[in-house]
C-alpha cells in the first residue's frame, strides 16, 4: 500500500494520539460507551513513563478534595471497580492492593501533612516508635516517629498497562504501534486528520495524550504547550522474602515492596531534556537512601535500573482541556508524578469533555488557559 494510501475506510470516531496509561485509559474508558477508537503511537504502548513508575496510588476523598486535587481522589474511589473490570475481561492481575503507606519526615513536616489529609477528609495519623516497628520492623532503629496512611495503595505498572491494553482489544478499540504522527491536516477550526509514515488517519475528534512529547504534537497549532520532560531514575532491589509490607515516602523518595522480595527505589526528578540513561551517581543515591532507611536491603540483589520521563508541568497539574479555536481537537497531558495514580478519573473528565457531556467535576483547574506559576517542577 503507498504511504499517502487513506488507510481508513471506517474512519474511527475518536483518534488517541499517544499510548501510555492516559491514553489508554481514555481510548478504555471511550471505547466502553460504544465509541469507535484509534490510538496511535509512536513506539511500544505503554512502554514510556507508564512502564517506568513505581505504581503509588495515595489517597483522596472526592467529598473534600480542593479541586486541584480531583483527579487524584476521584482516580481513588474507582481503582477497585476499574481493576475488578479489568481481571473480570481480560484475567490480567494487575496488582492492586491497598497496603498502607509510611511517612517519614520531621515531626513538624508529619503534624502538617496529617492536618493536610484531614482537610481532605483522608484517614491518617501520627504513630510511634513501637506502633512504626509493628508496621516495619525493618525500618532504621532511628526512626521513631512516623505517619501512617492506611489507604495508601499501590499496583503494578507494566500489569496494569497489559490489562489496559487487552482491554481495549476487548472492547474493540483499534490499537497502532509504531505510527509516530508527523503533522495534522486542517480544514478551518476542525482537524481532518493525522499523518504518519504509513499513511492518513481521519476521524471525527482527535486527543493528544504523548505525554512528555505532546509540546511538539501540539506545536504546529500555535499551541505553547508548558509540558517537559522530567527523567526519573529507579533501582530494583531485591531480598529473598519482604522486608516490607507498605509503601515507605520520605519527602520526593520512597521505597514500593512487592509481595515476592522485590523493592523499587526511587525516584529523582532531574530536568536533562529527552535522556533517558540512568546514571552512576543517581543509582547510588538511591541505594543509599533506601539502606539508610532499611539497614538490611544492604544485603539485597540489585536486580535493574532504569529511568522514565515524566511530563511536567509548571504547576505539576496536568492540561485536560479542548484545543483553543479547534473544535475537534483535545489534550490530556502534564501529569508530572501522578499519570497513573490520576488515571481513572482524567478519562472519566477526558470522555465526558470530548463527548459533550456534563463534567462529573470541575475540569477548571486542569484547563490549558490557566494563568501558570512560574517556578520549575
């Protein structure tokens, strides 16, 4: 078939730019109201920021939540339907649980965030030393003070994308790998379609979800999109059986178990541009920090590396928003840490904008004309 063949004899009614969780999510969550989809993208699905993350799912209650954190209490209240739909259509365990989550900070920094999340109407409180050691033994004898968050939950990446994308397949979404898109063919206020090397993809509206690469997407329409990419490093430790039973933070680091032995360690945020490599003395800062915090996983097998670039943004929101003076274009990008953990409710907010429909909450804090603060992420 030549390049410039229209490849799309039943054009689809939505065309998703971009395969990682967001994408995914949307192209699932469109798809499960009898829309027809494409997604396109321009390497392995998932296999970018999605794959790379540690999986953390923090808590949120959607009754008290400010609106800037919608996404992430409205994304809480549906993990557990989402995963049960998930194993129930494609028999894909992707991992979830609700195991707990250990703060360690400054007494001070603790009474904060625990005031924080009781604002948010979030169960947590302060425990001790001997209530810290119930929880985890392993943790450094000083380390005597804690917060505890017992709805903290967690799930595991590259699972969660697997049962993403047969769910799609299940639901009959029409999934592309390895179709970077060039440009985008308009005719007025409306695009007609996106190009890649194999060809012309019409459809009736289109959503940008490229995650630290949606700037460029977005850049041929005048759009100055504020997302770039943040390099994450990660190691993988791992222990004949769990020195841990809950997520352990400590300000941006943490320390994710896994119930066979293995631990992620994690994670920088260094601003490099497109680099992708883990370095030397990221890798050792991560280690130190995690045999500081559990003397004991100085013993443990380092099993892998790696690095993923999160898409961030000035204000760390992300943009859910139409495509000012294009009718039929949208954008769901700039999730920075939170893509997965925010992913349910974005495609819930993401169907609803691109079908018309009334918005379950308030998208106004996630829109692309947002007057931005100006400090880096």
């Amino acid at each position: 078939m030549p390049a410039d063949t229209e490849l799309v004899n039943h054009a689809p009614d939505v065309l998703v730019v971009g395969g990682g969780v967001i994408g995914l999510t949307v192209a699932y969550e469109l798809a499960g109201q009898g829309v027809a989809v494409r997604l396109l993208d321009k390497g392995r699905l998932g296999r970018e920021a999605s794959w790379a993350g540690a999986g953390m799912l923090p808590p949120g209650n959607p009754h008290f939540a400010a609106p800037e954190a919608a996404l992430r209490a409205e994304s809480h209240v549906r993990w557990d339907a989402l995963t049960r739909e998930l194993r129930e259509t494609t028999g894909i365990d992707n991992g979830y649980t609700r195991c707990g989550g250990l703060h360690v900070l400054e007494r001070d920094a603790l009474d904060d965030l625990v005031s924080s999340w009781s604002n948010e109407g979030v169960s947590g409180r302060i425990i001790e030393a001997d209530e810290v050691r119930e929880h985890a033994q392993a943790l450094a004898t000083d380390v005597d003070v804690a917060a505890w968050l017992p709805e903290m939950g967690q799930v595991r990446n590259p699972r969660h994308v697997a049962a993403l994308v047969s769910g799609c397949v299940a639901r009959g979404v029409d999934l592309r790998e390895g179709e970077p898109v060039l440009d985008f063919e308009l005719d007025g206020d409306r695009v007609l379609a996106a190009r890649t090397p194999s060809g012309r993809h019409s459809a009736g509206r289109f959503c940008v979800t490229g995650g630290a690469w949606s700037r460029s997407l977005l850049e041929p329409f005048g759009v100055e999109l504020e997302v770039t990419p943040v390099r994450g490093q990660i190691v993988l430790l791992r222990t004949p059986s769990p020195l841990l039973r809950q997520v352990v933070e400590a300000g941006p680091r943490y320390l994710v178990p896994r119930p066979d032995g293995r631990l992620l360690v994690g994670a920088t945020e260094e601003r490099v541009g497109f680099d992708k490599r883990t370095t030397a003395a990221a890798v050792a800062e991560l280690i130190e920090f995690a045999t500081d915090l559990v003397p004991a996983l100085g013993e443990a097998e380092v099993e892998r590396t790696w690095a993923g670039l999160r898409p961030g943004s000035p204000d760390r929101r992300p943009f859910l928003d139409r495509v000012p003076d294009l009718d039929n274009l949208f954008v769901a990008a700039g999730h920075f840490r939170e893509g997965l953990q925010t992913s349910p409710a974005t495609a819930v907010l993401m169907r609803e904008m691109i079908l018309d429909q009334p918005c379950s909450f308030s998208p106004e804090p996630f829109r692309l004309s947002r007057r931005l603060a100006t400090t880096p992420v």
